[in-house]
C-alpha cells in the first residue's frame, strides 16, 4: 500500500504553488494524498486576485474525513486565521505521533496578503508545540521573529530565536538569503545548526511553489523513517533539480 500524507492548505488557481505544488511533489515520492482545503485564492503568477478562506465547519469536515484513512504525514500550508490554526491546533492533538511539517504562508509571491492581522505570533504560540518542523522562508522567519534575516549568519539567529520559542526543529530556507550559495539552515534542540548549501541557480526565483515542495518532500522523506537532517538535504536536492528542470522547459518555450 501506498504511503499517504494530509496536506492542509490552499488552492491556488493559477496552479504554481499551493494545493497543487504539495500533490505533485508527492506523486514525485509515490505518494497519495488527502487534501483539506483551508482557503481558495484566485491568483496569476503576478498578482492576488482574492482569497476566501472556507468556512470552519468546511475544514472541519475535511479533517474529520481523513481521520478514518491512515496518514503517514502532516504538511500544513496556509492558515488564514485564528479559527483555522484552532482547527488544525485540535486535530494535530489527535496525532501526537505523526511526523507534522509546518510550512507558514502569510503572503502570495506577489505580495498580496493571504492571512489576517495579527496570526503570525499566534500560529507560533498554538501550533509550535505539535509540529515536527517548522519551514520559514527568511522572510516569513523575519516575520516571526521581528528580526533581520537577509544573510546568513542572521538566518542562523533567526532559528535559534525560534527555537527558543518553542521549535522542536526549524530550517530557515535560503532562497531569499544574500550570497552566491542558496543556504537552508536547520536547527534543532540540543543541537548544532547545520546548513544544506546549493550553488544559487539565476532566475531561481522565478519558479514558484519551491517551498511547498521543499516542505512535502521532507515530510515524505520522514514518513519513510528518514532522519529529519537527512531529509531536510535530500528534499532541498529534489527541489535544486526542479527548479533547474522548470527552467529548462521554460527556455525550451
């Protein structure tokens, strides 16, 4: 049988991120997957149109659908509001021993704003506590933080702060970092940081989604017993090639 994870997140209408992104990344590991939808967004690769965050009773449903289905894995994605981490905060209580990726998604990479005011310390205080990695882009680690992350050494600062907060394990993605490598930065309690580096590919950001991907292949990784370092630099390998595959078959357009 198949392994499955429950990806929890949005849609994305223009199909680059999202929903979409977490299901082709688990076809990619031979993976099914159960789907609770927490917002539908209407989006270009250019612009936020609108998002709708479903109604509660809707995403609670969605979970309690999945609960009759065995799950290998948990990848959270966008949360709108407070009600939905509440939601979430409740089912994950339910499954204390399934590895659980937390991948948090405040704006669209157009900068449209996908969450309301005042979640982000929220997310952090309700969720930290049942999640097995936390993944923040250095932007979103800024956020969350109120702190500078833009090289380096402050995205190390970064996972350590959050650490602190209550992380069991975060890795701090690279792609917005300065320098001419792509560092991803894990830290774990207890623990030395590690750093997973990649030559940084021109146009890299132009492909969207990367870190929706980046969140599913660990969260697959580590549904296969894989240890969380291991998976963290195999899942970054996985992406360094799709984003390097996009890129050829949009030159090739």
């Amino acid at each position: 049988m198949r392994k499955r994870l429950l990806i929890i997140g949005a849609s994305d209408s223009s199909g680059g991120a999202g929903i979409k992104a977490d299901i082709d990344t688990l076809s990619a590991f031979g993976f099914e997957g159960s789907i609770a939808i927490t917002s539908v967004t209407a989006q270009t690769n250019h612009q936020l149109i609108c998002k709708y965050p479903v109604p509660n009773q809707i995403l609670l449903d969605q979970l309690k659908a999945s609960e009759g289905t065995l799950i290998d894995g948990i990848k959270i994605g966008l949360l709108p509001n407070r009600e939905s981490i509440n939601i979430v905060r409740d089912f994950l209580e339910k499954t204390p021993n399934t590895p659980s990726i937390l991948d948090p998604v405040f704006s669209s990479s157009s900068k449209g704003e996908l969450t309301n005011e005042n979640t982000q310390a929220y997310l952090l205080e309700q969720l930290l506590p049942f999640v097995t990695l936390l993944t923040p882009n250095a932007i979103e680690a800024s956020i969350l933080t109120n702190k500078e992350c833009k090289s380096l050494e402050e995205a190390k600062d970064s996972a350590q702060s959050l650490i602190e907060s209550g992380a069991k394990a975060v890795l701090v993605k690279g792609g917005h970092l300065t320098g001419t490598l792509s560092s991803n930065v894990l830290a774990q309690t207890s623990m030395p940081h590690q750093c997973f580096e990649k030559p940084r590919i021109r146009y890299g950001s132009n492909c969207r989604g990367t870190g929706c991907r980046l969140a599913s292949a660990i969260c697959c990784l580590l549904a296969c017993q894989e240890k969380l370092s291991s998976a963290c630099r195999k899942a970054g390998d996985f992406v360094h090639e799709y984003i390097k595959s996009e890129l050829s078959k949009n030159r090739q357009a």
